[in-house]
C-alpha cells in the first residue's frame, strides 16, 4: 500500500518565491477578513474580541501554520502532495492517511457553500455597475432586494423573480474552473499575484473614503468598533470565537496549507514564506476589514449594526452606507469587486487538496481529475442552493464543517506534528533553507500549549453546542 500510484509524478511547482507567498495568502484573505471578522467582533465585545484575537494568533494560527508549512514541504519533495500522503510520510506509516480525511472534505465542502457566496459578490458589483443597487436610505429596501435576489427558498421560489443569480453562480464557478484546470502556476498563482494588489489598491480606496468621511463621524464609527468591553473576556464564547476565526482567516486546519507548501522546493524558505502570508492576512484583516466595514456601516446606521449578522452586515448595512455616501456608486462597485477577488482566490485553494488525492491516489491526470471534481463540487454547490430552506444548508454547512471539524483537524495536526513528527526533526527540517529562525519555545508550543489549548476550547465548544 504505498502511495502515491506507482506510475504517477505530480509535475506541479510554484513558479516564484513570491507566487506561493501571494496563492497562500489569497487563500488566506476572504470573505472571512471582510464580513466574518468584523461581525464576530461585533458580536463578542467589541475591541475585547481583540486580546483573545491576537493570543490566538501567537499561539495557535502562526505556530500551526509553520507546522503545516514545514510538513507540507517535507513530504511534498519526497513526491507526496495530498494530505493522505503528507500524514503518511509525517508519521513513517500509511496507516495515518485515514485521520487526513477532514483534509480533504472540509476544502471541499467549504467550497460548495463559499461560492455560492463569492457569486453573491459578483452580481453586488455588477448592480453597482449598472446602478440597481442604488435603493436609497431605506434598509427594508435592500432586505428585499437581497432576498428576492439571493435569497433561497424563501417563498417557494429558490430566487425571486427576475433574479440573475443562477448565471452568477455558473459564471463564479466557470472563473473558478478554468484556473483550477490550468494548474497550481500556470492558473493559482498567475491569477493572485494579478488579485492580491488588485485588491490592496480597491480596499485602500474604500478604505480613504470612509476615513475621509466627516470626523467625529468617523471617530464614532471606530470607537465602536474598537472600544472593548471587558466583560466579555470572561465568556468563554469570546475566546472560542476568537480562535475559529484565527483558523478560518489564515487557512489554518484546512489542508490547504499542506499541500499549497508540498508544491515547494528542497531549499525554499518556509519560515519566512509562512511568517509573510499570516502577516498579508492580518494585514487584510485589521486593517483593512477592521476599519473600513463595522465603522462604516456604525457611522449611518448607529448601534443598530450591532443587530445585523455578518451577511446583514455585508449585504444590507454597507449597501445603505454606499448610498449614503459621495461618490457611493463607484466606491459600492470598488468595494464587492474586492470581495469577489478575496473570495475567488480562496475558494482556488479549496479544491487543490482534493485534486492532489485524485491525481496522487488514483493517477488520474490534472485536467480528468479537475473535471471529475468540478462536476462533484457543482452538484453539491445546487444541492445547497436548491435544498435549502433559506440559507439555512449555509448556517449548519458552515457550522459544523467550518468551524467545528478545523478544530479536528487542527487538533490532529498539532497532534502528529509535536508527538509523531516530532518537534526536533521540526525544527530541523523548519529551518533548511530558511533565513529566518523560529524561537525555540515555538515548537514547545507546538507541542504542549497548542493540544491544551484546542482541547479546552473544543470541550467548551461542545459544552455550549448541545
Ligand atoms: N481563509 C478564507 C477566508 O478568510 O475567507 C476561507 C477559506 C480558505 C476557507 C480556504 C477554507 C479554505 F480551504
């Protein structure tokens, strides 16, 4: 039972240093950093949310990311790309290749859902275009619009009348086809070293609109956002949110990262590379998200946003601010322009772990392999559009794929990285070719505080949820 087939070598590779740094962090820059983060800080305290952020980050997002990146290589210049192979070579048995299998359904059946999404962005920007979304200051006004327009299952209908939203979807799905049938340099990667700045230019032009915006407006709008309240560092809730999103945001738990960094060179600097990606996250994802989408819609909505979800936050609040604003039009169109980027090179990523198991367990060829997959994932993604009773297949998918099987999966890999693995010959193999040395008591972490840590906030987790 060895792996990959006998007769099959992948031939993918990154073309540049910086290519993989920008496909890796495009899978990491999201939906998540611009709707999920700011309405999962809304709803945990505010700037409290924010101490809980960051401990997450240092302890558990940027250390698993390493240990991903590391074992990812590792096995990835041995010849072994999916998370199968990448589990087997990390414990010197294929018997570990069962415990990936969350690496492989997670991307996947996040993908189903997420681009449904991603088309949601598309068809925003392209009604911004042609002016439709301009619905004036009245909120009911565009909860209409979005459920007659996204909206599934509401009434009977799985979009309303006149709804464009099946063309978007198979047109966000063919963007997403091409490039993945293209491959990991020629498709992923040409494609986000053109979206990534595409995105920082659009994002910073929304971004100086808002900040420009009259002062104690502004001010206000930040101080909401930013303000913590104490109490909510006591809940248990704030930390356990505070995590997920650390994961969802940096791509972390998913198998991406593993088999993103199997593509890498022998002497590729994964230390830095890791560092880098996380950092153009965090980058998106304060900065950017942080400040422009939660004080925006504060500054004409008032606490009210507090109310709206994350997708009321995305879909319903920032398309009256638009309205409301200067120049609104153009900076709406700007604005989901920029999400369906972030998503679309996202959702790139979540659909390369499955291919590299086809291609490496069956020896099926990329473009066989892409198609097969394409169709499965197709299917699924009308099954949640067309099963669902509103968005409800969305919220459960979301749920207990996104952020409860991470927490799995983070767990396991943590698990194999500092106990079977091993930290020593981690820290090793971290560190060839690298420029940059990880401290020591990293890969202490690694292996002590980061089991400890998931292992709590998993049995609070399931302590909450039944
Ligand atoms: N990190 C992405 C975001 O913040 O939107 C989401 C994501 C990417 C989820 C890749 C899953 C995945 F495999």
């Amino acid at each position: 039972d060895s792996m990959p087939a006998e007769d099959y070598v992948s031939k993918e590779q990154w073309g540049s240093r910086i290519g993989v740094v920008l496909a890796v962090a495009g899978s990491a820059v999201g939906l998540g950093n611009f709707l999920r983060f700011p309405g999962q800080a809304a709803q945990n305290g505010g700037g409290a949310f924010l101490l809980p952020y960051f401990i997450s980050l240092l302890v558990l997002g940027i250390p698993l990311c390493w240990a991903e990146w590391t074992m990812g290589r590792f096995s990835g210049v041995r010849g072994f790309h999916s998370a199968p192979g990448v589990f087997s070579v990390a414990c010197r048995t294929p018997k570990a290749r069962y415990l990936s299998v969350f690496a492989l359904l997670i991307p996947l059946v996040i993908y189903m859902y997420y681009i449904v999404i991603e088309a949601w962005c598309l068809s925003y920007a392209w009604n911004y275009f042609t002016g439709d979304l301009m619905l004036g200051e009245d909120s009911d006004a565009y909860t209409a619009y979005f459920d007659n327009t996204v909206g599934m299952n509401t009434d009977g209908h799985v979009f309303g009348k006149g709804s464009s939203m099946l063309g978007f979807i198979l047109i966000t799905f063919a963007v997403n086809f091409v490039l993945i049938y293209r491959g990991v340099s020629a498709g992923i990667e040409t494609f986000c070293k053109f979206a990534i700045p595409l995105m920082v230019v659009c994002a910073l032009c929304v971004l100086v609109r808002v900040l420009t915006l009259p002062s104690e407006q502004v001010s206000a709008g930040l101080g909401f956002m930013w303000n913590p309240k104490p109490e909510a560092l006591t809940d248990p809730k704030t930390w356990l949110a505070a995590s997920g999103q650390i994961f969802f945001s940096l791509s972390v738990g998913f198998g991406v990262i593993i088999n993103y960094s199997s593509y890498l060179g022998k002497k590729d600097d994964v230390v830095l590379s890791g560092l880098t990606a996380c950092s153009m996250n965090e980058f998106f994802e304060v900065c950017l998200g942080g400040l422009i989408t939660l004080p925006a819609a504060f500054i004409f909505l008032g606490a009210s946003v507090a109310s709206f979800g994350t997708f009321g936050l995305g879909f319903n609040a920032l398309p009256n601010v638009f309205a409301q604003m200067p120049a609104g039009q153009l900076f709406g169109f700007l604005w989901f322009f920029m999400l369906f980027l972030a998503a679309i090179t996202s959702s790139l990523s979540m659909l390369q772990p499955v291919i590299a198991f086809f291609e490496e367990g069956f020896a099926l060829e990329r473009h066989v392999s892409s198609t097969f997959l394409g169709m499965i994932a197709l299917a699924g993604t009308f099954f949640v559009v067309y099963f669902s009773k509103g968005l409800k297949a969305l919220d459960t998918l979301d749920f207990w794929v996104g952020t409860f099987l991470i927490f799995v999966l983070a767990m396991i890999q943590a698990v194999i990285y500092g106990w079977v693995f091993g930290i020593v010959r981690g820290e090793r193999e971290a560190h060839v070719g690298a420029h940059l040395r990880i401290p020591h008591f990293v890969q202490l972490i690694l292996k002590y505080v980061v089991p400890v840590y998931l292992g709590a906030i998993f049995v609070a987790f399931c302590y909450q949820n039944v």
